[in-house]
C-alpha cells in the first residue's frame, strides 16, 4: 500500500461536530451517559455512518457495536480497531470519538484508494469506556475480554439502582452477556487512534505518539472510623478524628509512589469525603479513594501494599477503625510488537515526526490486549487539556492521524 490515502476531514470534522451535538449539556461540552436517549441517539448516527460506507454491523449483548468491511479472506482473524463515543459529564468531543469516527474515515480512505484487505477490517465503538453510570471503566472491553465475569456484570447498579440488565434491556439489549466474550482467534491485531490527553507530544512539536505499553491503575476506597462531637467541648487528647487519619494517608499516598524507584509510579488521592461534614463537628467517618498506577506491575503493587499496610498503621496509632476495599487492580498491558512497528512504519512512510511513548491513561486497548497484540496511535490534544470542554485537537493534527492509522490497517491487513 502506497501512502497515497487521502482522508476527507472536512467529513470527519463535520460527523465530529455532529456527534458533539447529542449532548445532555450546553455546547461546548458534551456528556453522553451509557444508555440514555442521547447515548442512543450518538449510536444511532454512528450504525448510520456505518451503513453508508457499507459496512456489515452487529452488537452484541452489553451493546458494543462492529462495522467490519469484509476481507477477501473471510475466515482469517479480522483486524480491529476503533473507540468509544460515551463522555463524562462536562466533557470535550475529541475523547475516544475521533479513534471511532477517525477509524470510520481510515476505511473510507483505504476502499477510495482501491486497497483489498485479505484480513477483514473490523470498527468498534465499544460501550462505556467511561465510568460514569456504573463506577466500573471499559465495560464493552472487559467483557469482549472476558475480564469481566457475567455474574459481576449482571450485579452493577447504577446510582438510582438500576441494574446494567435493566438498563441494556430497554435499550433492546437483551442477550446473555456471556456471549460477548470474543472467540479465541477472533481478531490477530487491534490498533487504537486516540487523543494524547497529556502534553508531550505538543510540547515536542510532534504529530504522532507510537504507544508502546499502557498504564493501569490499582483503585482502593479507605474509610476511617473514629468518634464525632463537639468542636468546641472534645479536648484534643480525646479525639479519635477520622478525618486526620484520612490526611495522614493522603500525604503516604504521595510518599509511597515517589519512593518506588519507578519514574512511572503515579499515586492520587481524588476522593475525600468527611462525615457529617460540619464546620463545628468532629468528623466520625471520613472515606478517601486511591488511584495508583504504572506501566510495570512490581512497583504499583508494592506502592498499594505500602499504602494499605500505612493505612492499618494509621488507624492503630490514631484508635480509628479502618476498612479497605480494592476497587480494581488491573495489569498494565505492553503493547504488540507487530502493531508498534506497523504504526512506526506508516509514521516514517508518510514523513510524519513521531515518538515512541507509554499511555498513562488506559483506554479499552488496555483490555484488547489480552485478546490480541494491541497497539495505540496518539494524536496532540491542545495544552494536553482533555475531560474538559475545552478539549481540542486541530482538523490537521486529526487527518494525520487518521492517514497513519490508514497504512497501519492496510499492512496489518495485508
């Protein structure tokens, strides 16, 4: 395959600008909630794009969506890539949107420029990246991955209680989710274009991020028990405050991912909520909630394990009662030779300036990594501003991604 693609991104930039406008809060911001009427309507005009550049589509149970452009060789392992359209609340258009509409623009792009995959190229928009309804992030790659049991699925409730069986139910989804879980073999490679969401690469003046292994987080909410009263009449002998044992931690949090040796340990302290919560009021209560990560296992695993035996420690020394509970403690993924190596051609092929680099988000590559070898593409994001309104990559920064994910797919796909 030549480098001569040509990607429209007068289309891309105006199916973007469409797609920001299924929105539950005022422009410039965007906030798609997993099944909601604006999460489905966003669905909607994306099978509908699909359909025009004549995809085969499916989804499956939990609502994940294919548009697969079939190969010549039908039975050989497919060639995925794509991303997710559901964003937070008060969020940018660019998060996970221009890997799925970007993907869409790629096929278009190869089929214009007469490239005849033998492997078929297959585009996911995958349900719920985010964790905003159901507290849990990637939950269409978890499952396709078998990461996320049925029965721990079937358990979610969201804030009102509803369960994710209700909730994919009224939107037509009604199979059993253990078939969601993909064949072995189902796909050979999965490549992902997405935003950097940080600054380096704009800082480097570069186009283009080879992404070599992703970050992921071990998440722990700590809750501290102790015992409440008065401001004034409580001397300070007599506290057990559990709102000081919270800060205790918080500041170990911030010593036990510095002292790792890793450069890559990244410890944050996002959540910390006092109860009852009143000025003049001991707190009895108070619950903090951890996020540390890394892309090696050994130095985010031995940061935690500081942090919880500290946690423990704090509460003897305080006469606080403490509860620990793991929200989550996934592995970080190294990314597929093959896949890193396809990108870096099509970046040199098409002279586009790029690095290699590691994702300190994760994203749904994290958990396609276990299906098949996985690579991400990383685009310049504005003052690497993302999660916010004012999240922004430019239509140019956009076409040169979505042109090296092109000969990516086209050499992958052979």
């Amino acid at each position: 395959m030549t480098a001569a693609v040509k990607v429209d991104i007068a289309r891309l930039s105006a199916e973007l600008e469409e797609l920001a406008g299924f929105t539950d809060s005022p422009a410039p911001s965007v906030t798609r909630i997993l099944f909601t009427a604006t999460d489905r309507a966003a669905r909607e005009f994306f099978k509908q794009c699909c359909r025009e550049t004549g995809l085969l589509i499916r989804e499956d149970a939990v609502g994940n969506i294919f548009g697969r452009w079939v190969g010549s060789d039908p039975q050989a392992s497919a060639v995925g890539t794509g991303s997710h359209t559901d964003a937070i609340p008060n969020s940018g258009r660019y998060d996970g949107t221009v890997g799925v509409f970007g993907g869409l623009e790629a096929i278009r792009a190869l089929r214009a420029a007469g490239h005849k995959p033998r492997r078929s190229i297959e585009l996911l928009m995958f349900t719920a990246e985010e964790p905003t309804r159901y507290g849990i992030g990637c939950l269409g790659s978890r499952l396709l991955s078998g990461t996320l049991s049925p029965a721990a699925a079937t358990a979610l409730r969201d804030g009102s209680g509803t369960s994710l069986d209700e909730a994919r139910a009224e939107c037509g989804f009604r199979g059993d989710l253990a078939t969601v879980a993909l064949a072995a073999g189902y796909y050979e490679t999965f490549v992902e274009l997405h935003i950097e969401q940080g600054p380096l690469l704009e800082k480097e003046g570069l186009a283009i991020g080879i992404v070599e292994a992703i970050a992921a987080p071990a998440s722990m909410r700590v809750v501290f028990h102790g015992q409440g009263g008065h401001a004034g009449t409580v001397m300070m002998p007599d506290r057990r405050d559990a709102l000081l044992g919270a800060a205790e931690l918080a500041l170990a949090v911030d010593r036990a991912a510095r002292a790792t040796g890793s450069p890559s340990t990244v410890g944050t302290v996002g959540v910390m909520q006092p109860f009852p919560g009143a000025i003049n009021s001991i707190p009895s209560r108070c619950t903090i909630e951890i996020d540390v990560r890394d892309t090696a296992l050994e130095p985010r695993d031995a940061a935690v394990e500081e942090i919880l035996s500290g946690a423990r420690a704090i509460a003897e020394r305080r006469g606080l009662t403490v509860g620990i509970q793991m929200l989550n403690a996934d592995p970080p993924a190294t990314c597929g030779t093959a896949v890193v190596e396809a990108v870096a051609r099509a970046s040199a092929q098409l002279g586009i300036p790029s690095r290699r680099m590691v994702s300190r988000a994760y994203h749904d590559s994290l958990f396609m990594a276990r299906v098949c070898p996985t690579g991400m593409i990383f685009i310049p994001c504005r003052d690497g501003v993302s999660h916010r309104p004012d999240e922004y990559s430019s239509p140019e920064e956009i076409r040169r991604g979505v042109e090296v994910l092109a000969l990516t797919l086209a050499e992958l796909s052979g």
